[in-house]
C-alpha cells in the first residue's frame, strides 16, 4: 500500500445531530503512502447560526465565517481531493457521514473507503487509558496545535496514521479494516469486532454499555447478533450517538421470544437507559377500588394509578375496567349510583342498568346491599387464575416457563423436560421472580391473543388442570 492514496480529514461543524450538522470548518491533508503531498485548509459559511457552545468549544463564531465559502463553492475541492483516496478520520463516521450528508444536499452521492484512527489505535496500540484524540496524542507525545480546529487535529492525525503505518506490518490490519465484509468497517469506535463475534444467534436480551457499564440501551432480538449489527448500520443520529457511546455489550440468551420481551422490560424497568424510549413510562393501571361512604354502604369506583398496588380489580385499559364494573353492577344487582357509573344523582337511572333494587331510595337494607357487594368482589378473585406459559428453553433438554398467579405474572424460569412437574409449587425452585408492571401485562396480553392455548397450562387448587 505505498502507492495508496490517504485523505486525512478533519471537520468542525454547528454540532446537533448528522442531518442537522452543517460544517465550519474542514481540513484535508492528502498522503501518498505515508508522504504527504498536499493539504487544503478553510472555513466554511454553514448558513446557519452557530451555538455558543460550539463557539466556546473550537473558537468559531458567525462573524468568524460571515464571509467564508459556503459548501458548495468548495465541493468540488474536497471531491477532487478525497478522489481515489482511502477516507482516513479520528473517528472517522462522524467526519464521513457529515459530508456525505453535505454533498447530499447538493444532489451528489459522496462515497468512499474509509478508516478510523480510533479503531485502528485500539488494535496497533492497545491499552492506553484513552483514546480521544488529545489523550492519545499526548499517551504517545504527538503535539497538538490548536486543538478543536480543522488544521490543527488533522496535522495531529496526519503523524498518528504515519506512526499506525509503521505498527502496521505488511498493512495486515489495515487491509481487515478495509474489507468489505470486515465487522471493523461498519463498528463504532470503541468496540472490538471480538465483541460482536461473541454474540450468539439466538434469541434474547442485549445491553449497550457506556465506559463506565451503565446501560445506555436494552433490546431483545429473535438473533442476537443480527439485531446488534443492525444498529451499525442504520444512519439516524440516535443510533450513531448510541454506537459513539458504547464499549461493552451484554447478552442473555433466553431460548425464546417471550421471555426475552419479558426480561428486557424488566431491564428497561431497573436501569432507564438514555436510549431507550419506549416503556420508560410506567403507564396507567386502573382499578376497582371498594370503600365504605358514611351510610355505611361498600361503595365501587375506578381509580387511576402507575403502581399496581392490591385492590379488587386491576386492569390495565380505562374502557375494560368501566366494563367489568358495568358488568358487576347489573349482574349482582347493584345501584349505578353506588357504583360511580352516576354522580349527582339522589335515585339512580341508569339509561342501561335498570335492576337496582332501591339502596339509593332507601327500600333495601344496607346489610342486603353490602352483601351484594361482597359477593360481586368474591367475583372477581374467581376470574384470576393460576397458569404456566410453556416456551422452547435454551437448549434442547430445556423448557422456559412463565409463571401467572392469581391473574398476577409472577416470573419466568427454566426447568429441565425430565422434571416431573404436578403442581405451581413444583416450578417455584426454578423461578426468577419478576415485577408485574402495565408493560409486562401487555406483553402477555398480546402474546395470549396470538398464541392461544396451545402453551398453557392451567393449575386448579395448585394441581396441574
């Protein structure tokens, strides 16, 4: 590769995400081998306004590039220049998608092979504290000039590439890195391709974590490693900040899709990773709730909450928690006023219930009604029953199992096939006990309603059904 042609690029910007990140300032240095042939060097008007912070950071300001080219007076230098040359950049998808997305404003498909100084530092040179490129310069005593600013980084980079060309024996890595195929093309920085190679192709939960193992994101994927991969790939800005940020990733394998869904929701529940949007709120559970008014008489209403706290029902959408207290009232023969299905009413008239037998105008007793009552609440415990959902294990000797309690998840597990199993208490050795939360019981709704009973099995008395 003596005779390859390098393009070292550094570019300053307005900051923001890549599609909104319009550029300052860019620098190219072009290198035939490790000689350096030319470099260009030149603000950039990104007609738009430049933040403070931005102008704290690199120094440049709006009076600063007023009077600067705009982009498209200098595209055509910058294709010229990074034509027929390797993309060489500290962290280099930054600077490339940045102009790749400038030449794509102006029609015009920017796409060359690139390399990144960060990855290739992490292999040549392995086990500095960091490797940003003002922490690395100085690990290996290469000078900065005006750190923060086109030239001065990319004369930095300059020197480190030609000292990686010489680490680089044979350009053995350089070539992996360049192939189209190679993991280490499509990484972000500061993960290793061994990382990636680690995961399984099954299903389950993957956690990105940050240098310090905070989790930044948790997703659960039928295949593990595709669905990692797959976030590399994909150009929108979350992802790309997700990939800039992460240097660990973790993985459970759980044998199905169920359970993963399960155990990624409990994750999202316990670490409320940056990255993750969906099921960070809690939700709204409602309840049928019972209380005693001054007459003396139970009362029923529905109550609205985000903790699923014990009450005589639990549900976890407004319209079947209205149903069923519909369904209590006219069942059992209750008042709709002491129902709260009517306010501001003395006698009940309901447009649909109609069977009261006279609470409300004092023709029944209270000890006849709050029987009645006790009754329709007896009801509903009957309604929450006991079951496993049985799922594919791990491996094959295996099986995965979902426990529901008294219409309550409870957890999930895995037990050997050659376990003989009788009754609920014979799975509670195996169990991971689990949260219920509004997120978990949709997870199980859905699942129920597209699966069916096939994989359930139910208990009566905690005997098998």
């Amino acid at each position: 590769m003596e005779d390859q042609l390098f393009a070292i690029v550094d570019v300053e910007t307005t900051g923001g995400g890549i599609n909104g990140n319009r550029l300052t300032e860019i620098c190219i240095v072009s290198l035939k081998g490790s000689v350096i042939l030319d470099k260009y060097t030149t603000l950039i008007n990104p007609e738009k306004n430049i933040p403070l912070q931005i102008t704290a950071l690199t120094g440049i300001d709006n009076d600063l590039v007023a009077k600067a080219p705009k982009f498209h007076e200098v595209a055509r230098k910058i294709e010229e220049m990074t034509r027929d040359a390797i993309f060489v950049a500290h962290n280099v998808s930054f600077d490339y998608n940045v102009l790749r997305n400038e030449f794509k404003d102006l029609g015009f498909e920017f796409t060359r092979k690139k390399l990144c100084t960060v990855r290739l530092s992490r292999k040549l040179i392995p086990g500095l504290f960091s490797y940003s490129l003002g922490r690395l310069c100085d690990s290996i005593n290469i000078p900065i000039i005006d750190h923060h600013r086109a030239e001065g980084d990319t004369d930095a980079t300059v020197i480190l590439f030609q000292r990686l060309l010489t680490l680089d024996e044979d350009y053995k890595v350089m070539r992996t890195f360049l192939h189209a195929h190679s993991k280490e093309a499509t990484l972000p920085p500061h993960l290793s391709a061994d990382q990636i190679n680690d995961l399984p192709d099954s299903p389950g939960i993957y956690l990105f974590k940050d240098k310090y193992h905070k989790v930044l994101y948790a997703g659960k994927a039928i295949n593990i490693k595709k669905r990692v991969l797959s976030h590399f790939y994909d150009k929108m800005t979350k992802e790309y900040r997700l990939g800039q940020e992460t240097y660990y990733i973790d993985h459970e394998t759980t044998g199905n899709e169920l359970t993963a869904l399960l155990l990624e929701a409990d994750h999202i529940r316990r670490h409320y990773p940056k990255y993750n949007q969906a099921q960070k709120r809690p939700g709204l559970v409602y309840q049928i709730i019972s209380y005693i008014n001054q007459r003396g008489i139970i009362q029923l209403a529905l109550g609205k909450t985000k903790l699923t706290m014990d009450s005589v029902g639990t549900f976890y959408n407004r319209a079947a928690a209205a149903e069923k207290l519909e369904q209590l009232c006219e069942f059992f023969k209750l008042c709709p006023r002491y129902c709260t299905l009517q306010t501001k009413v003395n006698v009940c008239s309901h447009y649909r219930i109609q069977n009261c037998e006279g609470i409300c105008e004092g023709s029944e007793s209270i000890e006849h009604y709050n029987a009645k009552v006790e009754e329709a609440i007896a009801s509903l415990g009957e309604e929450t029953p006991t079951y496993v959902i049985r799922e594919k294990g791990r491996h094959f000797k295996e099986e995965a199992f979902v426990l529901v309690k008294d219409g309550r998840y409870q957890g999930f597990g895995y037990v050997d096939t050659d376990v003989p199993i009788t009754s609920i208490d014979d799975y509670e050795p195996f169990l991971t006990l689990q949260e219920a939360t509004y997120h978990t019981h949709k997870i199980l709704s859905n699942y129920l309603r597209k699966k069916g009973a096939p994989k359930i099995l139910f208990f009566d008395d905690r005997v098998v059904a």
